[in-house]
C-alpha cells in the first residue's frame, strides 16, 4: 500500500491505493472512492489495534508466569512490559480532605494542581457584551493551531 501526499487543496501527489477487501483502485479525485478507502482504513486500523493489544497481553502474561517485566529476545532485544494500572486521583476529595486536616494552603496546591480552561461559548459572549473591553483581552488571549483533520462519514 503507498499513499498520496496533498500538496495544496487542488494538486494532490499520489501513488496506487487498492482497498485489499475489494481489489479497488482508490480514485483521488472521486469522494465516494476516497469515503471507502476511509471506511475500509478504519476497520483496518480497528483490526490492527486490537491484534497489537492482544500481542501485548500476551507478552505480558508470558513475563508475568517467568516473574519479570523484562523478556530478552532471541534477536538479542528486549520486550520489556510496563503500564496495566493506572493511578486516578479523586483531587477535590484529596483538596478537601487535606485543608480540612488542617495542611497549609501553599503545600495543598503544591500536591493538588489546578486546571486553568477557558468556556469559549462564555469567553465568546463575554466578548461580545464588551467588545471594547473584554473583547479586546479575549482576542488577544487566543489563537489558532493546526490541528488534524477528521472527517466523519454518517448515514
């Protein structure tokens, strides 16, 4: 399988996608062709999640039984095994239980971090009811990023 590199929205670099279920050749310039190879690149990347998920079950059951987290491997590497809990803190039970016990304040927020996010939708409004005032500061407290693009296909 190879892939096409757009180059701008209008020129697109590619090279032969076939979908392997069908044997179709993906057509760059047809959306219903290009919504297939989506469908069909989803499923695919499903699959290989759940395959590579159960690959690592399995190594980890295997390091478990011998009583180690780290495999040597006959090509001389090393599968080494980490993760399977993950700590979740309740941090507002942890922020009160701790002021409560009477910990000071400078210390309680040393362990206990607070989030600072911004409501657009209120930011927005808040905008727009003081356009001269808050406006200004919201505007200048954003900006755009690239980010990835995701396309969603629906019935």
């Amino acid at each position: 399988m190879t892939v096409a590199h757009p180059v701008s929205p209008h020129s697109v670099i590619s090279t032969e996608l076939v979908i392997r279920d069908t044997g179709e050749v993906v057509d760059w310039q047809d959306v219903n062709s290009l919504a297939r190879a989506l469908d069909w690149l989803r499923e695919a990347e499903q699959e290989f999640r759940s395959a590579k998920a159960s690959v690592q079950r399995s190594i980890a059951y295997l390091a478990e039984q011998r009583g180690t987290k780290t495999l040597l491997l006959d090509d001389g590497r090393k599968a080494s095994v980490s993760g399977g809990t993950k700590t979740v803190w309740d941090a507002q039970a942890l922020d009160i239980g701790l002021r409560a016990l009477g910990m000071a304040e400078d210390r309680i927020r040393e362990i206990v971090q607070v989030e600072l996010k911004v409501k657009a939708i209120e930011a927005e409004r808040a905008a727009k009811a003081s356009p001269d005032r808050y406006g200004i500061l919201i505007d200048a407290c954003k900006t755009d990023e690239p980010s990835s693009i995701t396309v969603s296909l629906r019935k």
